[in-house]
C-alpha cells in the first residue's frame, strides 16, 4: 500500500542474454511483465535489425491465419462437387439422337455442357442464327440447386446438348459456347461408355462427399486450436521485436538488453532468467547488473479494480515524476465528497448507487468486460467511483434533506408556527427566527424540511451553500499545499520548505483562512436570537484589506483590528520572500560550490558585495555577467515570479472558483424542483380512476426526464466540475505531473484479441 502513495522504487538493469536462452529468457519475462526494455540501437532502421526476418515470418502467419485457413479448402471442393454434379446430370439427361443409331453414313459430332437459365434464350437464338438450322439442340432443366462457385448463389442450371455436322459448324458453336462461359463435358458416342461414365461419375460424388467431411472434421480441429496457435505467433512475433532492441555482444555470444525494473522484482527478474536458461538447456545462465541511471526513472504505482478509476482521474492530468506524492490516494476521498456536494439527493445517489452496484457485482461477467462501446468500458472501468460518488451523494443529499427534491421529515421540526393563524394573514411562508416562540431548536440531521414550505429557503440555502463551498474550497487547496512538504522532504529540498511553503501557508492562512475563521466564529458566537445584530463578515474582510473600522459594523471579538492587522502584514511580507528567497538561495548554492566560503576567509566581503549587487541586476533585469557566467539569473527569477504571481492570485481565483459547489448544487437543487412541479405534481391533481392511468403514463415521463436529465446530464455536469477543482485548484499547490509510466514488456498487453468470423 505504501508504493501507492509515493511510486515504487525503479532501477535500470543491463541484462546478459545468452544467444541459445534469449528468446525463453524474454519469454519467462513477457510472461511475468514486471521491466520495460529500453532500445540500444536507435539510430538502426527497423528493417536492418538483426531479427526483422524472424518478425515478418510472424506477421505472415498472421495474415495466413486471420484470412485464409478458414476458407483455403471450401471453396476449391464445392467448385469441383458442383462440376461433377453437372457433369452427372448431363450425363442423365441427354440421350444420342436416333439419327446417330439409326444411319451409319451420317457422321455427328456433339458438344454437351451446362449454361446459366439466364442465358438460355440468348444462347439458343444465337446458335440458330449463326449455324442457320444445321443444328440440333436439346435443353433441359436441372433438378436440384447447385451453388455457384463465384458468387456463392444457388442456380438451377441448365443442360444442353448440341448435334451439328461438319468441322465449320462445330468451330462456331464451340466459340459461341466459350463466349457464354458455358461448362462443356465430353459426350461419349456409344451407350456403353456413357453408362461407364456415369458409374464413374458416381463413384467420384461419393468419394467428394467423404473428402469434404474429412475436411470439415479437419477444419473442425483446426479451428478449435486457432486461438492457441495466434497466441503462440503473437508471442514470438513480441519476443523477436524486444530481442531487436538488444544489441550483440563484442564476441557475438550474447545479447545485451537494458531495462527499468521495479527494485522489489529484482529476484523475480534473476528467477526469469534461471527458468529461461534451464528450458533452453544452456550450461551458462543468464544473468544482469544494476546501472546508475543517468535519466529519471519511470513511474510504477500498482493498482487494483478499485484505484484504477481514480488513478486515472489523476494520470489524465499527468503523470506523476518519478517518487513524487501520488493525488490518486487523497482523491479516493474528495473526488467524490466534491461530486456529492453538487449532486447531493438521495433518490438521485440512490438510483447511481445501484447501477454501481450492479457493475461490481456482475464484474466478472466477460460480456460486460467485452463489450466494444466506448462509453460503456469508460463506466464500467470507474464503476466503483461512480458507487461512491452514489454514496457520498445520499449522504449529502441527506444533509440537504432533498429526495427527488422534496424533504423527508424523519425527525420533528424545530419550528412551531400555526398554520391556520399564519397563512389567514400571509400568502406566503417566511421563517425568522427572531420571532418568540417560534423557533426552538436546530434540526437533528441536516436541513430541517420545513425550509421547503418557506418563501425565504433560497435565501437560506444561498447563504449557507455558499459559505461551505469557500470553507471547502480553502480546505481544500491548503492540503494541497501541505502536501508538497512531504515532496520536499523526500527530494531533501529542505530550503523550498522555509522559502516557498512556509510562505504559500502564511499567505494563504492568514487572509482566506482568518475568513473561515470568523465564518465558524460567527456561527458559533451568535445564535438565533442574535443574529439581528450580528455583524457583517464581508465588510469586516474589506476592511481588513483597508486598515479601516467601521464604526456602524461592530467587531467580532476584543482586539480584532490590530489581529486583522498583523495578518494582512504577514501576508504582504510572504510576497517577496516568495519571490526572491529561492532565487537568492539557488545564487548562493551556485557560488559556494564555485568558491566555497569561511570564515576566514578575506574575500568575504567581497564576496557579499557581489552577491548584493547581482541581485541588484536581478532586481532591475539586467543581466550580470561579471560574477558568475554559468548562472542563469534572469531564467531562475523569472520563473520564481512566474510562480509567485499564479500562486498569489490563484489563491483569489481558486478561492472563487469553489464557489461552483454552491452554483451546481443549487441549479441541481433546481432543476429537480421544476421537473417535480411541472411533471410529476400533475398526476396527484386527478382523484379518478383514470387518474392513476394518468400516473402511470406521467410517472414514465417523470423517469425518463430524471434519468436523461438529472442522472446523466448534470451527473456529467458534476463530474467534469470536479475533475476541473481537483485539475486546477489541488493538484497544482504540490503536483508537477511531469513523469512517464513505466510500461511493462507483458504478454498480456502485446497480445491483442483476435475475432474468428
């Protein structure tokens, strides 16, 4: 769980591969996917490596099995089982005419075949025309359907034979036969020979019929060990392309790799590499070496079904440098907390909680996992956010005691009115708690319902969505700031934490985080009967910025003003430590490893006399180029300015920017009334029989509405606004996200899927 919050530890191996136990090695590595090999040859066109031939092969392969094992012998054994069968039915149906048998001076000569039906009375009318009736010719149908061996339809061809005499006439009827792409046989002349031809022909059907059975039992066979054989060629093809990124030793007998290994996987690599080494028979085992990386290493956190949603959220923003503070692990939590406060309702949660609950339990289902849709792999990928974010929104949507917008009185009001009383003399409700007897104590839990009977609740629910979203907000942002001490204190940057963090705290606490502060003072200090005379927070935080009082708005607590004073003071003084106490650190650094310094040293003041007119130069932008070349001062300063200006003023704007919590709630809030008032209050108005019909068919309409609308509309809505505070507001006071993952050489993921048809 540990690697989780911070990445997990990297190094960069150079492995030793044997030339006979290479390809296991990588193999027993492929399976375990646990490094990421680096490419040695670069500069080296991917058609010159040493096993591109190997490469291809597997490629081939491929092909030959995606496109030509499943249909190489079909269509060659039906285009012969439908030549013989027309050769058969030939045979059966044309008899020799009696002028053949009958006078032996005339000399006939035949040609037999099959045509197209579509072709037939073009095919006869050409014959006659050409051959001027000195022919003879008999069609005759088919009985049964044989396929076509081109295009795959069922023709019920047509027989014929065709009687002539003389050589001429039997040229222009071949050529009129070739020109109609007809299948012609030969004819025997004598009764006999046909009789044997037909017993042949027969005798060759039945041996087609067994052939093609055998081939389907062997097409069978074949087809139920395709996925074994793909997966085999997919992984050689993967071992041959990672053995081309190793390059060969001086003496040619080994292959040498270098890859990124996470350092608690380094027994597992040398066990990889003994396996690989004994199924290959070699007497040398493979072995590796540990190399000082000269690059930053990449980043490895591992997750599970449950983290890998959120880790997501965060990777899309950027990926973490490597052993920097990973957000995933915080926004398990405020992802959804931030989400349910938008779209906090119970019914609403309930119905997202329940289809989340339905992905998670049917998880393991490879239907819901295979399914191509994008959407749908994106939900069901983040099913167990979205079932938090269902369950943070029931909660929330109980503290605003909103069900389908409309309150649940689960426990007794805190307001007594009369009703008969109050609404003789007002149209509407409005509730003060200023007036005796009316109000006598909070709610339980949450929003007391009677809020919802009121004309003033928007004014109420502004007042207190609003503050809770800044004290959120600031929250918020100053974990985020605390967060990049621990950032500081692993990458032993001990200056950064008195010279930016200390001030980023001191500026953003003592002016947003003294307006929390009398926000809960005032809630806490003043109390129903109070609060005509409370004062107003918002002058009080003006006059801060002023050094004024304002004598008509009394203060909050004894010595307020000289408290507000001290704060802004400090705030002011953070400004330029933040912005010139790293700078002048870093020039300091710089030029004590150039001239280190002692005491005793009688260059010294002479020394502090440079640096003071240096940053003199900084101070002006004027380059100094006389006391120290190699420094990039005008850079160094301008980029601490840079920081200092988004820091200071994002802490204003982001500080606004929270204020979306009280804006999507209330819209949500909203939006559900309407649907509620417009829609569903419809059906209540009829007390009929055909009222509930009428129910029935508005209660559809409310159910689309809510799901189309409120579910994935402003579900959608809440969720990006989330990710945008999360993005922006948090993430940016302590994460760079300027890293690159680590990608595993695994079999897993080399191997794509491959579809039979």
């Amino acid at each position: 769980m540990g690697s989780l919050f911070r990445s997990e530890e990297v190094c960069l191996v150079q492995i030793f591969l044997q030339s006979g136990s290479a390809y296991n090695c990588v193999s027993e590595l492929g399976e375990l996917g646990i490094v990421e090999f680096r490419d040695l040859n670069p500069n080296v066109n991917a058609f010159q490596r040493k096993f591109v031939n190997e490469v291809r092969r597997c490629e081939e392969l491929e092909k030959t099995f995606g496109e030509s094992v499943c249909h190489s012998s079909t269509p060659m054994i039906l285009h012969y089982f439908t030549h013989v069968h027309q050769y058969t039915h030939y045979s059966k149906e044309n008899r020799p005419v009696a002028l053949a048998e009958n006078r032996q001076d005339v000399r006939l000569s035949f040609v037999a075949g099959v045509v197209h039906p579509w072709k037939v009375p073009a095919f006869e009318r050409l014959l006659w025309r050409a051959c001027r009736g000195y022919i003879i010719v008999d069609f005759h149908e088919m009985e049964e359907k044989l396929e076509h061996p081109d295009s795959g339809e069922e023709v019920q061809w047509t027989v014929f034979l065709i009687s002539f005499w003389g050589d001429q006439i039997g040229q222009k009827v071949k050529k009129i036969c070739d020109c109609f792409h007809t299948e012609t046989f030969p004819y025997p002349e004598s009764q006999a020979e046909r009789e044997e031809t037909l017993n042949g022909l027969r005798r060759r059907i039945e041996d087609i019929k067994s052939t093609e059975q055998y081939m389907q039992q062997l097409l069978v066979r074949a087809l139920a060990r395709l996925p074994e054989w793909i997966v085999q060629v997919q992984k050689c093809k993967a071992v041959q392309t990672v053995l081309n990124l190793c390059s060969p030793s001086v003496t040619d007998k080994c292959l040498i790799a270098e890859a990124w290994c996470p350092v608690s996987q380094l027994p597992a690599l040398q066990s990889a590499l003994r396996e690989g080494g004994r199924k290959s028979g070699s007497s040398v085992d493979s072995f590796y070496n540990r190399l000082p990386a000269t690059t930053s290493p990449p980043t490895l956190f591992p997750t599970n079904a449950f983290t890998a949603g959120f880790q997501n959220i965060v990777d899309a923003y950027g990926v973490a440098c490597y052993r920097e503070m990973n957000p995933a692990v915080y926004t398990i939590i405020t992802f959804p907390f931030l989400f349910a406060v938008m779209f906090g309702d119970v019914g609403h949660g309930l119905l997202m909680t329940l289809l989340a609950l339905w992905m998670v339990l049917e998880e393991k289902d490879s239907k819901l996992r295979k399914n191509t849709n994008e959407i749908w792999q994106m939900m069901f990928g983040g099913r167990y956010l979205i079932l938090l974010m269902g369950l943070f929104s029931i909660y929330t949507g109980a503290i605003y005691n909103e069900c389908f917008s409309r309150g649940l009185n689960t426990f007794s009001s805190g307001w007594h009115i009369r009703p008969n009383e109050t609404f003789k003399s007002n149209q509407y409700l409005s509730l003060d708690p200023n007036v005796t007897g009316v109000f006598t104590g909070p709610y339980p839990f949450g929003v007391d319902p009677i809020w919802g009977l009121a004309n003033n609740h928007l004014t109420f629910l502004n007042s207190y969505k609003m503050k809770m979203s800044v004290i959120i907000g600031v929250i918020h942002m100053t974990f985020g700031v605390c967060l990049s001490l621990f950032n500081y204190i692993h990458f032993r940057d001990i200056s950064s934490v008195f010279l930016v963090l200390i001030p980023e705290l001191c500026f953003m606490l003592c002016l947003f985080g003294y307006l929390i502060f009398m926000v809960i003072y005032k809630w806490v200090v003043y109390g129903p009967m109070t609060s005509d005379s409370a004062p107003s927070i918002l002058i009080h935080f003006i006059d801060m910025f002023l050094f004024t009082e304002n004598k008509d708005n009394k203060p909050l607590y004894t010595g307020q003003m000289v408290v507000q004073k001290v704060l802004v003071i400090v705030a002011v003084l953070s400004v330029p430590v933040l912005l010139l106490g790293k700078p002048m650190q870093e020039y300091i650094t710089h030029r004590r490893q150039r001239t280190p310094l002692s005491v005793s040293n009688p260059s010294e003041f002479i020394y502090f006399i440079s640096w003071i007119c240096h940053f003199y130069d900084i101070f002006f932008f004027f380059p100094s180029a006389i006391v120290c070349k190699e420094f990039d001062a005008a850079n160094v300063f301008m980029h601490q300015a840079i920081h200092t200006i988004e820091y200071c003023l994002g802490c204003i704007s982001n500080t606004a920017s929270y204020l979306r919590l009280w804006a999507l709630s209330l819209a949500h809030a909203q939006l559900s009334e309407v649907l509620w008032l417009m829609v569903m209050r419809i059906s209540f108005q009829q007390l009929s029989y055909v009222g509930s019909v009428i129910m029935v068919v508005i209660f559809a309409a409310f159910a689309v509405l809510t799901v189309s609308i409120l579910l994935v509309m402003e579900g959608l809505s809440a969720f990006l606004h989330a990710l945008r505070l999360h993005w922006v507001e948090f993430q940016n006071k302590f994460y760079s996200g300027t890293g690159y993952k680590l990608t595993p050489f695994a079999f897993t993921s080399e191997i794509g899927a491959f579809s039979l048809k």
